[in-house]
C-alpha cells in the first residue's frame, strides 16, 4: 500500500469515526428532553455557519463562479427532502430506536439510490448489487428481532422511521450526483447551498407550527445537538478531503465510510450503557447491512 493510498485511507476513516459517534450526541440530546425539529435545526444552523465560513476563507469572491438556476434548484430540492425531511426522520429513529440500531438501518441508504437510480437515471443492476441487496435485507431481518437498541423497547414499525431517513437521503444523493454532473462549482460550495436550503425548509415549518413549541427544550439538549452539528461538518469536509486526494476513488473511500455504524455500535456499549442495548443480534444485523450496502456501492 503506498503513502498516498495510506493517507486517503486515514482521512476515509475519519467520517467514519465521526458520523459514528455523531449519533451517541444525538440520543443524548433527545434523552435530555430535546425533539426532533430543534435537533435538526440546531445541526444545520451549525453546519451551515461553518460551511459558509469555509467558502469564503477559501474562495471569497469567485464561490459559485458558474453556478445556473436549473442546477440550484436541484441543490435546493436535496437540501429540502435530505437535509431538512431526511434529519427529523433521523432523530426521530434515534429517539424511537436507539442511536445503534438507528446507524446502522440508514446504511441501507444505497439500497435506496440503487432503485431510484435505476429508475431515474437508467444506471444498470449487476449481479454483485443484487447479492447486496440479498444481504442487506437479510441483515434487516435479523435487527428487526435482534431485541436490542433503545432499552424501553420498540416496535418493528418504529424501524419505519431510519428507512425513511435512508430513503429520503438516497433520492436527495441522486439530485446531488446530477447536480454535480451539470455544474463545475465544487462539492463544498454544492453542500453549503443544500444545507442552507434546508435550513430555510427546517426554519418555515418552525414559524408555522409554532416556534416556542418547537424550541423550547432543555438547554443541555441544544449543546448535544451543537457538538453533533460541529461533528458532522467535520466528517464532511474529511470526506471531500479524501476524495479530494489522488487515488482518493469511490471505490476505496466509500466502504470505509460505510463502517460508522460499527464505530457506533463500540460508542454506544460505552457510553449508552444506560440507554440502550447492544445484542450479538445487533451486531450480526450490522455486519450484514454494511456488507451489503458495501457490495451495492461497488
């Protein structure tokens, strides 16, 4: 293994590690009283202010150079369906299920790009992304009975919520791709428009069902939600800067970020002892999740 591929393998790592323990912050969050809507609100408004902050220390005043109105209105829709939709139902699942059980359910989010891809842009379906999906089902078979996560326990639909999250993320993945495909602004300036247009769609549904309701938590709540935030701005911009490097291929990178949910199954046996469950069960359903999404990907 060469230094350069050593070095795209270290920064791939540390999404992985990052995303991994973003949840354990999350579950903290919702435990010490915090609710779906402000928890991603405080993310994205977190995200959003560092992303920003980025842009404009590294590009100033030639950031979104190029940029039409067909490919921001793509970018919009992701950030809106992904970033908005895709993290209440995320904090919902991890409220519902656990942080570990939660994780490991949005890997099947390849699942769910591999049909809407097919569909949407007529990319084929080969053997090795069937095997994937045989496998990844077969791993969401086995957490359904698993008997672990949250220690107050679920029901199987309540596993409804981290697939709806995986969903929501896939179909917003697929906008993302054909966003990049038809416009030469870089993956830092496309992710800063969507997650600012999630924040928009995040800050509308807080003023019309009543803010007060919808913010008014804990204090404790928001500074878990604000570490989690920090932590997910973090791996993004890890992982750009490992696809960013050469040899820094999809192939490499993306199953190694594919394994947070077992950083967070480790993260979660440590420090959510008192919350929840982390079964053999639980584990076996991950490994196979992650494999399969891993043969999908590939």
């Amino acid at each position: 293994m060469t230094s350069a591929t050593l070095e795209v393998v270290a920064l791939a790592l540390v999404p992985a590690v990052l995303w991994g323990l973003t949840p354990i912050f999350d579950k903290r969050g919702m435990a010490a009283g915090g609710g779906s809507v402000q928890a991603s609100l405080v993310v994205v408004v977190v995200d959003s202010a560092i992303y920003w902050l980025v842009i404009a220390a590294l590009y100033g005043s030639s950031a979104f150079a190029g940029l039409t109105l067909e490919v921001l209105a793509v970018f919009v829709f992701a950030g809106v369906v992904g970033t908005a939709l895709g993290r209440i139902t995320i904090f919902v699942g991890v409220d519902r299920v656990g942080a570990s059980l939660n994780s490991t359910i949005l890997s099947t989010r390849p699942l769910f790009a591999t049909a809407v891809a097919l569909a949407v842009l007529g990319e084929p379906l080969g053997p090795v992304t069937g095997l994937g999906v045989v496998v990844l089902v077969v791993g969401l078979s086995i957490l359904t009975v698993s008997q672990g996560g949250d220690r107050e326990g679920w029901e199987p639909r309540d596993l409804l919520w981290p697939l709806a999250a995986a969903a929501t993320f896939a179909v917003a993945n697929v906008a993302r791709r054909y966003g990049m495909l038809e416009t030469p602004i870089s993956a830092l300036e496309a992710v800063a428009i969507n997650e600012t247009a999630g924040l928009v769609a995040l800050a509308a549904y807080v003023a019309a069902v009543g803010g007060r309701d919808a913010l008014a938590k804990p204090r404790s709540s928001y500074r878990y939600f604000a570490v989690s935030g920090v932590l997910t701005t973090a791996a993004m911009l890890g992982l750009m800067a490992a696809l960013g490097l050469e040899g820094g291929r999809i192939a490499i990178v993306d199953p190694l970020v594919a394994t947070a949910p077992f950083f967070t199954l480790v993260f979660a046996a440590v420090l959510l002892r008192d919350l929840e469950r982390v079964t053999r069960g639980v584990v076996a359903g991950a490994v196979l999740v992650v494999v399969g999404a891993v043969l999908i990907t590939l």
